[in-house]
C-alpha cells in the first residue's frame, strides 16, 4: 500500500520532492500540501496533476488522518517546528538540512524523538546516496590509497541570490561537506578555521565570497574546502583524497565528451538539481523504503545535530579567524551507526 505524504513548502526542493515521489519513485503519493504562499502550493498540484488537498494551516496538514509521513522542505527556521510536530504526532518526517538553524533547536529535536522511543527523522543529506561519493568511499576502505592525510574540496555555485549571507556559506552551503566528509573518512572533526582570500568582484558588497574552511579531525587528517558561491561558471563540486599511496578523486557527473571545432570539451552543469538529481532520488526512496520495513537508516536527527554543532563553530571560526575547537556531543546508544 501506498505511502500518503504530506509535503510542507512548495519552493524549489519542495516541488522537485513531489515530483518525484509522485512520478519518478514508488511506493509513496503526495496527498496533502502546504506553503505559506497558498497560491504556490495550488500551483504545483495543478501543474503535476496531483490528487492532493491544499492546507492553509501546517500542522492541521500533519495532524491529519490520511497522511502517514511529512516533508519539510520549507525554509530552514521553519524545520524546527514542523519536525517537533511531526514527532508528537508519532508521524516519521523526512526533514531538508539544516534539521534546525541552531545546535540547541536540533538537540531538541532528538531530545523528542529518543522519548518517542523510535526512529521518526530522516534529514536530507543527500550526498553520502550519490553514486560519486559511494565510489570514493568504497576505494578509501578498501585501503588501496592507504590512509587519508589530506582532503582537498570545493564546493561551487555559479551565483546566489542577494539574501544569501557570508554565514550561509556554512549553514546552507558547506553543511554538504560537514555531513558527508564525516561519513566518507569515518571521523569526526576537532577544529576549524576560516579564512578569506582576495574577494571576487563578482559578489554584492555585504558577501565575503570565497572563503577557505579548514578542518582537522581526530586522527589528524586536514581538510580544505573551497566555498565559493559566486564562481560564474557552473555548479562545480569536487573532492580530492590524498593517502599515503595514492589519491582518489570524486568522479565528475557523466556528460558527453565532443571534439568539434579544434576544441575537446565536456560540458559542466550549473545547477544542484541535476548534480544530485539521482542522489535526491535514492535517499527518498531509501526514506519510503525504510518506513516500509519498519526501520529508518538514513542520515539521523544525530547527524543533523553535529552538522549544526560543526557549524555553529565554523561561524565563530568566520568571526574570529581563529582555530576554533569543535565540540561533539557522545553519541547516545539510540543512534549507534
Ligand atoms: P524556496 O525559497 O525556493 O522554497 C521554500 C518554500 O517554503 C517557499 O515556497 C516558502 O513560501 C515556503 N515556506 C517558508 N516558510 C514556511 C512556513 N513556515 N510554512 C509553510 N511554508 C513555508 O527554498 P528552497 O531552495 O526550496 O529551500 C528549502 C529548504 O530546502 C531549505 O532548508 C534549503 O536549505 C533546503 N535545500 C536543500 C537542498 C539540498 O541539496 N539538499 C537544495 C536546496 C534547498
Ligand atoms: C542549497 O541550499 C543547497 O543545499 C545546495 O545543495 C547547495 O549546493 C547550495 O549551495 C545551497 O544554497
């Protein structure tokens, strides 16, 4: 039987979920939705053709009878409040990142679900699902490049909106990086720095665009990660693992290789959707699957949690140019990986 979702935001990652879970995966059909601008809502149910109702009011979308699991795909201060509701309803929510725009809303959060008892929150990390990084993880446990000393990253947009701010570079952008490099070196981060080369004309005056994030983990690897979300010419993510005997390189997305006029070119995408479009797919199918077994195990409240802790501390890293340690919580029993 079907799994009747009820969806909250209806912006740009909330349209590309419906859509998906109504026309690309199964198992799953979008019954209800909600947006605070109604009309967006209307919008995307006529648009895909969805027998779905629209809801003025969020939590009267989760308390209702039909629907059995929510979407948060809203606004990040916003998660926080659907994501508690979801769980007091005793309802599983998949819930896009950040879980909570601070440390103590994401604490909270877990605080519910461990007395809920069970599993209720998949957050939508979606990286550690594409096919791309799964390969660049599977070569690193294998050994064949012997032991992570380096990460060399970058994590690229071709521009940005004007309300983007330089600490949406780590709450927005970089939190990607947080959450998969943890899960890909199997280790966690002890500090942080950040620091801001010569800025590019090309990013409003209050942006200070790119900016550098260095991290060192407990079994001493260093990591950099380029943010550079002003780079004009793509949506560009890369990820290079230096060993002790070789390196790993994430894969660059498939795409046609031409020869034509003198030139051999490969062309580069410019936008997340299509970058991690089957990434999107498998981790809400992984989401409908799971609750179809009984069972969540995608990226937990947990991982949400530290996400937001590694991230509070980048910000004071930002702030203060200084080497900022970074402190994570034990993980409790509850979310053994
Ligand atoms: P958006 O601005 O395009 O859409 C957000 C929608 O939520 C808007 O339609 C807005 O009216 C609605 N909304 C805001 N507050 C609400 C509330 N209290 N109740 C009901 N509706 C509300 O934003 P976008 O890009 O779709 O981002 C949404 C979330 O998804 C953000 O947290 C963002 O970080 C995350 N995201 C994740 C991506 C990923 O790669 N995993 C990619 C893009 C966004
Ligand atoms: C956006 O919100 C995302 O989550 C994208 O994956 C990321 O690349 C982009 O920088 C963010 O603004």
């Amino acid at each position: 039987m079907a799994l009747n979702l009820g969806v909250i935001g209806t912006g740009a990652i909330g349209r590309e979920h419906i859509r998906r879970c109504s026309k690309v995966l199964v198992g799953a059909k979008v019954v209800a939705v909600n947006d605070i601008n109604h009309q967006s809502a209307v919008d995307v149910i006529t648009s895909l053709q969805l027998d779905a109702q629209v809801y003025d009011d969020a939590h009267e979308l989760v308390k209702a009878s039909n629907v059995d699991a929510i979407l948060v795909t809203s606004w990040g201060p916003s998660h926080e409040e659907f994501v508690l509701a979801a769980i007091a309803a005793g309802k599983p929510v998949f819930c896009e990142k950040p879980l909570a725009v601070t440390a103590a809303g994401c604490k909270r959060i877990v605080d519910a679900e461990i007395k809920h008892g069970k599993r209720l929150v998949q957050v939508g990390f979606m990286r550690p699902f594409d096919r791309g990084y799964r390969a660049l993880k599977e070569v690193i446990d294998s050994g064949e490049i012997g032991e992570p000393l380096m990460l060399h990253c970058a994590h690229r947009n071709a521009s940005v909106a004007d309300t983007y701010s330089t600490d949406m570079a780590i709450v927005d952008t970089l939190i990607h990086e947080i959450n998969v490099l943890s899960w890909l070196l199997d280790d966690d981060y002890r500090t942080v720095q950040v620091v801001f080369p010569r800025k590019t004309s090309k990013a409003l005056a209050h942006l200070r665009d790119p900016q550098v994030v260095l991290f060192e983990t407990h079994k001493g690897t260093r990591i950099d990660v380029e943010v550079f979300v002003n780079c004009q010419y793509g949506y560009d993510i890369q990820c290079e693992v230096v060993g002790e005997t070789g390196i790993a390189r994430l894969p660059e997305p498939s795409s046609v290789q031409t020869r034509s006029q003198a030139r051999l070119s490969t062309s580069i995408l410019t936008d997340w959707k299509d970058r991690f479009i089957e990434a999107y797919d498998i981790e809400l199918q992984a989401f409908i699957h799971d609750l179809a077994a009984g069972e969540l195990t995608g990226p937990s409240a947990w991982d949400g949690y530290t996400a937001a802790v590694t991230s509070d501390a980048c910000i004071l890293a930002q702030k203060s140019g200084q080497i900022v340690p970074i402190e994570l919580p034990q993980r409790p029993a509850f979310y053994a990986r």
